[in-house]
C-alpha cells in the first residue's frame, strides 16, 4: 500500500509569511511583494544548476541517438510541458516528434482545467506505453513532486527503458521517486498559498528553457546564440532569416535573399551556399556529413573538402537535419 502523502508538509502548499496581509495590500505593494518572491525562483534555479546539466546530458545523449523527448505534466506543470515542446520547431528547427508533451486530461485540458486528470495514474501508464520506447528521455515535471500522473508515467517509462527526469520544486522527494536525476529547486512557499502557477511555475518554465537550449546547443542546433534553423513563415521570420544569412555568411543581403529562395529558405542551407558559393544540394550534402552541424560544414567547406565527396566526417552524428 502506498504511503499516505501528508500534503500540509510538501513546500509548495505551506504558508508564505511574508504575504499573511496580501488581501489588505494595495496593488503597487502586491507587485513588489511577488516581484521580491520570483526573485527567490530564479535563484533558486541557479542553485541546482548541476542536476540541471546532468538532465540535459542525459537529454544529448539520447537525441543523438536517434532517441525522443517527452515532458509529462498535469496543470500548470503539464500546460509548461506543452508551451516548451510547441517551441522547439519553430526555435531549433526540429521536427514535430522529437519533443513531445504528455498532458494529464489530454489535448481539453491545456486550455480548460481537469485538476481530477493528476491523479489518474493508469491514464499515464498507458500513455507512455503508446508513445515511449526504449532510447527516449521522459521528464515529469511536478512542482510537489507527488503528482500520481507524473510518478506513473516516470515508473512505465523506466520500466521501457527509458531515462526519467525530475523537476520538482520540493527537494523532500529526491530519493522516492523512479527518476535518474531529480531537478528540484527550492522556491518556498507561494505567494498565494498552494498557487504554484506563481513561483514554482517560474522556476519550471526556466528550468524546461534551459534543458532545451543546453541540449539544442549541444547538438548543433544553433551556431554561436543565433537559431540558424528560423521558419521564416511570416514577414518578420523572412526578415530576420535574411539578416542572419548576410552576418554569418559575410555576404550582402540581397545575396542572403538569393541563397535563401535557392535553399527553400532553409537558413541553415542557405549560410553554407553564400559563404562558400555553392548549390543547395551541396550545401545540404556538407550537412548532412557534418551531422547537420553547421559549424562543422562550414569548417569543412571552407577547407575546400567534404561538398563534393560522399564521404562522412568522422565523428559526425546526431539527429539534427539540414
């Protein structure tokens, strides 16, 4: 039988006392008061930095194996879930099934609260069982730690051979939880008691941020802390994409404009072909061999090797595309 779960004791449900009058504060007080309090989340956040890194090792080195990405949540937690795997096309250019959200109560449930959803523990079970296999990386993300959804679909997971994450913001559940490394901050009490959109939510969503950017960046997803793979599927996408050919390539803009209509607006395609003056399939062919880095391809063009040749760089690999 599962241990009784003493609720009042968990960090995100206690009392803050710095905000015990937060009815009688006029709005300018309540904004200092919260501005003060999300301050504590980003230092929080900072403090756990190393769990941080080693979640997002564990992160590299599945997607470079051809592995996926899963973020299992229920409310607020789950809802961050979705926001930051909706993200990761249009920011890295990834395709719509390398980082994918798990939402306890379904796709209804981003938009209109299920709070009943969290505790249904098989419903997370056989969601992992459809959507996860051996080689993925499942981060459940939980800011009590004890959410029934997120601690299922962590145990099926593992259970599938997959590596589990933790990000919680109550540090009392890192050694009872089936997770190979836990994420937990230390962000106290709410603001508003139990509200844990407030704080925690915080400190979630920048944790999420930087397990993505950390991993993204470590697979070659972007060059310097420029998003070479933008969609330039509006006005201002367009224009920044054709900023950013002209800086990286060196080369005009009305050139960057010509690279990038000869390269389907592939920015990533469209450097390599204006820097070193060659066709889109070369370009993408020197990707390709390069593990889809582009820092890589255009070290390897830009010593007249690799563009015509079949052959694949040693030590090349990795999921990105070009």
């Amino acid at each position: 039988m599962a241990p009784r779960i003493r609720y009042e004791r968990l960090a995100t449900e206690r009392r803050n006392r710095a905000s015990r009058a937060l009815d009688r504060l006029t709005p300018l007080q309540v904004a200092t008061l919260m501005n003060r309090e999300d301050r504590r989340a980003v230092a929080a956040v900072g403090r756990v930095a190393r769990p941080i890194a080693r979640a997002a090792g564990l992160i590299v080195a599945s997607l470079a194996r051809g592995g996926r990405l899963h973020l299992v949540g229920a409310g607020t937690s789950g809802r961050l879930g979705v926001l930051e795997a909706a993200e990761c096309p249009p920011t890295f250019g990834t395709a719509p099934g390398l980082v994918q959200a798990i939402m306890a109560g379904g796709r209804g449930a981003v938009f209109r609260s299920r709070e009943g959803a969290e505790d249904d523990g098989p419903a997370a079970a056989r969601a992992v069982r459809r959507r996860v296999r051996a080689g993925d990386v499942v981060v459940g993300v939980s800011a009590s730690g004890v959410t029934p959804f997120v601690l299922s679909a962590l145990g099926a997971a593992r259970r599938r051979g997959a590596e589990t994450i933790l990000v919680s913001c109550n540090p009392g559940r890192r050694r009872r939880v089936p997770a190979s490394v836990v994420v937990a901050p230390v962000t106290g009490p709410e603001v508003l008691a139990g509200s844990t959109r407030l704080k925690a939510g915080t400190a979630t969503k920048l944790v999420l941020n930087t397990l993505t950017t950390a991993s993204m960046a470590r697979l070659g997803r972007v060059y310097g802390n420029r998003m070479v793979d933008v969609q330039a599927r509006s006005a201002k996408l367009r224009a920044r994409a054709v900023r950013l050919v002209a800086e990286l390539a060196g080369v005009t803009r009305p050139r960057a404009r010509r690279a990038l209509a000869a390269s389907g607006w592939r920015a990533r395609v469209a450097i390599v072909v204006a820097r070193h003056g060659v066709t889109a399939g070369e370009a993408r062919g020197a990707l390709r061999r390069a593990g889809g880095s582009l820092r890589e391809a255009l070290a390897v063009t830009g010593r007249g090797q690799g563009i015509r040749s079949g052959r694949r760089r040693a030590g090349a690999g990795g999921p990105a595309r070009a």
